[in-house]
C-alpha cells in the first residue's frame, strides 16, 4: 500500500484492475485505493505474474503492508513478501538547513509520482501554521490532493507559485521567524545547486518531434490519468488527438493537455461561427458535471393515460391547467413519500429536505432553466397549475424562481409529438422525470385488446441516493395515482 500523501496513514482498496494470473507491466494499474483525499491508481513497479491478492476490494490497511504478490512461483511470493517496504529516498541536500528555518517539500503522493503541480496555495506569507493545516493543493497524473503541513512555524517563503511544476521532495516554501536567515539560506541554495530544482510546466513538444497517436488499452479507450481527462473536458479537448503522453506506455498526463483545443480549419463548409451565450455555458458545464460525476440508472414506464385525460379535460373546465401539471403533482405526491427521492448528496452527507420541491423544465430561445415550485406536495392542483404558469411566465422573461432547490426536475416533451426520452439529471437533485407525449395505442384490458391512449415515463435516478428497488416502487405509486387521479385535486 503507497504511502499517497504526507499525512496518509492508511488507504482503502476501491477497485483490483488485475486478476490472479494476469501478466503485469511495469506502469500498468494494478488497483484504486481510496485515501482520506483522493482516489489514485496505483502502477506496478515490477513485471511478472500476479500470483496472490492478500486485500480484497472495500478492505483498509496501512501504508506499507503488502497487499499483493507480483512474481513467478508461489516460494518467490513468500520470500518477496517478507520483505521490509523500501524506505523513501532521502531528501537531496546539499547545504546544511541552519537552525529556524524549515523547508515545505513537494510530497511523494505516490510510488510512480515523480512530480506535482501546485493549484493553489491556503496559506500566504506571514502565516502562522501548524501540524494538519493543508497548506496548498497539488495536482499530479493520478488526482488532484491537498498537503497538509507536517511543521509549525511562520511561512517565511512561498518559492514556488500556483502553476509550477516540482520534483518531489524539492523545497516549495520555507518557515522561519527571521527572514534575512531564510533569504541567506535561499541564496546559498541557488548558488550550490545549479540549475534550480523548481521547474515550469513543460513546454509544447519541438517542431521536429514526431507524432505518435494516442496510446489506447485493448478496449480502445485513450489511455489518460484522472487530472488529464478532467483537463480535457474542461478545455474541450479530444483526447485522442494528443499525441503518446510522458506516463508509462504512452499515457497522457495532465501536463501533456494543451492549454486550448487546436485552432479548427479556416475554411468552415460556409458554417457561420458564434461564441456560447453564458446560458449555454452553464448548460454545458452543468450537465456535462452530472453526467461525469453521478451514475446514472433509467427505468421506464408506460401507462394507461385515458383516466388521467378525462380527469384533466374535468379540471381544465373549471381552472386553466395542463396534463404537465397533473403529473407534476401526482410526481410530487409520490416524491413526499419517499425520503431518497427527495434527498440531494453533499460531499458524503445525505441531506433530506422536508418537502417535494419539483423543479420545471422551461425551454427558452437559447437552452432551458428549470425554475422550482417549492412545496409542490401541498398544493391543490388549482394552485400548482397557477404557481407552474407564473414561474413559466417569469423565467422566460429573465427571472427564475426557486432555482437550486429542487430535488427533482419534471421534462416534458410530448407537445412536440416525442413520445420517450431519457433526461440528464440536474445536479444536485436525485432524479428527473422525462414525460412523452399522450398518445394512441393498443391496450389490452382483461384479456380484450382495444384501442385507447397511452404515456411513457422515464425515470433518470441518481444511484448513489436511488436503489433499483426504491425507484421501482416510486415509478408504480406514481402509476398508482395516475390510474386514480381523483386525489390530485
């Protein structure tokens, strides 16, 4: 198990990428570990067979401890085995640190890590620390991690800033009380040590380089760390158009991304070229978000819309309403009563609201915005319907109500004759219901097939929050109501 980070002390295996008689490479990922900051991809150093797995997955050891055997026969495993952890390369140091002042090193976050990039620093000069303070966030080809400080003390220094690339176990920043001391020890550094270990990111490859295509596993998939393909997506770069990354076997790390998509053809085949309108940008940053981070699941459900129509056709006599509105509330119905449907995920605590507030998707000219009726469970379907068209009326002229409230969004596409579709949840919520349109089918009733009028439900349920079983259940009451809609007013 790698001892990831400064203050890790133990990690928890996530995920074996690797069986029992697998041949591993060198740089190849043998598991996920999970630690209190992160969850990397741990590589082999060694090449052989994978001949024993000591840890299974959801177990949490020590740094240190062996967790499997890479090698030939099982008596080799055993000797290899009893083998004490190689001890971390000692600090390269060539001026004897003078008493007061106390270097901050990049940490080895990783036994294949050999570098990091700083993201941010927590602290400024001046700054009074002590043991446990993250002091800066760092970013290396396995994930991004926070440092924590392992001394106390003033920081005196910052020499590397938010940007730079460092070699591990090379001085970042210094503590100490007199500054002239730090500055003479800086100095005499500088002086011994030529060319200084702090580096910049690496720059564009030569122009006579060659180019080599992406290195991809056997499954076509470019090979990437976590931080590259978060990079990618954030500057909307194909992966595979990098050429081979620095890491093992070709893969890509994050300092092999370039800092923009390349320039596209001037010719365009006469296509007209416009910026993303700032709705746009959300839209795309928020959903391509959801659909990374959440796991989606879609259960789907059709039926019989003839009780709901009539019922609808009853209540439109007597106040403006619309079919939406009628499974807008028979959907918050069902929403109050089930907790999980109704919960949102904050870091790794669950929050249960007390109410079914329903978010409604608006389309507008330039993409949607998804205003909330808060409370939806309580209101008389007279209400709803009046509280859905003025929070209609208002976000298409520039004002959303409720939004961010939400703990699931209802998408209705039937007017325009769709008749299913699954719906991208939008984060935080748990769910959104994706509603097609009423139409005529077959129906078959005790036997007898007639024709008569249907709807398809999707449900898009976030995982983490919804079981199967859960959004099972959810979906039949939501029919249950729909059969029965007398309850709804």
């Amino acid at each position: 198990m790698p001892k990831a980070g400064q203050s890790m002390e133990e990690g928890t295996i996530v995920k074996w990428c690797k069986s029992v008689g697998d041949n591993v490479k060198v740089g190849e990922v043998l598991f996920e570990v999970e630690t209190d900051k992160a969850t990397i991809e741990v590589e082999s150093t060694h090449e052989g067979v994978l001949s024993e797995i000591r840890v299974p997955e959801g177990s949490t050891v020590p740094v240190h401890q062996v967790v499997a055997i890479v090698g030939g026969s099982s008596k080799a495993a055993d000797s290899q085995a009893k083998v004490e952890p190689v001890a971390p390369a000692p600090e390269p140091q060539t001026v004897a640190v003078p008493q007061g002042v106390t270097p901050i090193l990049m940490p080895k976050a990783g036994q294949s890590v050999e570098e990091a990039q700083i993201l941010a620093w927590k602290v400024n000069i001046g700054d009074k620390i002590k043991p446990g303070d993250v002091i800066f966030e760092v970013e290396t080809d396995k994930a991004s991690i926070e440092v924590e400080a392992t001394d106390a003390g003033r920081v005196a220094r910052i020499v590397a800033q938010a940007g730079d690339v460092v070699k591990v176990l090379e001085p970042v920043a210094y503590l100490g009380d007199d500054d002239a001391a730090v500055d003479a020890f800086i100095a005499s550094a500088s002086a011994a040590q030529a060319p200084m270990p702090l580096k910049q990111v690496a720059p564009a490859l030569a122009p006579a380089a060659p180019v080599f295509a992406a290195s991809t596993s056997s499954s076509g998939r470019v090979k990437a760390s976590p931080a590259a393909r978060k990079i990618a997506v954030q500057r909307g770069i194909d992966l595979s158009t990098i050429p081979a990354g620095k890491g093992p076997g070709g893969r890509i790390l994050s300092t092999d991304v370039p800092a923009s998509a390349p320039a596209p053809a001037a010719t365009c085949a006469g296509g007209a070229r416009r910026k993303m309108s700032p709705m746009r940008k959300a839209i795309a940053r928020n959903l391509t978000c959801s659909k990374q981070t959440i796991p989606h699941f879609y259960m789907r459900l059709t039926v019989d819309a003839q009780p709901m129509m009539a019922f609808y056709r009853s209540q439109k006599a007597l106040y403006p309403c619309s079919v939406n509105d009628v499974v807008t509330k028979a959907a918050a119905r069902a929403v109050s009563e089930f907790p999980a449907m109704r919960s949102r995920i904050d870091n790794e605590e669950i929050i249960e609201y007390p109410q079914s507030n329903i978010g409604l998707a608006v389309g507008m000219d330039d993409g949607l915005v998804v205003p909330v009726v808060v409370g939806a469970e309580s209101m008389s379907l007279r209400e709803l319907a009046s509280q859905s068209r003025r929070l209609a009326d208002l976000a298409r002229g520039g004002k959303i109500e409720g939004m961010g409230k939400g703990v699931m969004t209802i998408t209705n596409l039937g007017m325009f004759g769709v008749e299913e579709f699954a719906a991208i949840i939008n984060p935080p919520e748990s769910a959104i219901l994706a509603v097609g349109a009423v139409r005529e089918d077959v129906v078959v009733s005790d036997g007898a097939i007639k024709a008569g009028k249907v709807m398809t439900l999707t449900l898009s349920a976030d995982h983490r929050l919804v079981d199967g079983l859960l959004a099972a259940k959810f979906m039949a009451r939501l029919k249950e109501l729909l059969l029965a809609p007398e309850s709804l007013v």
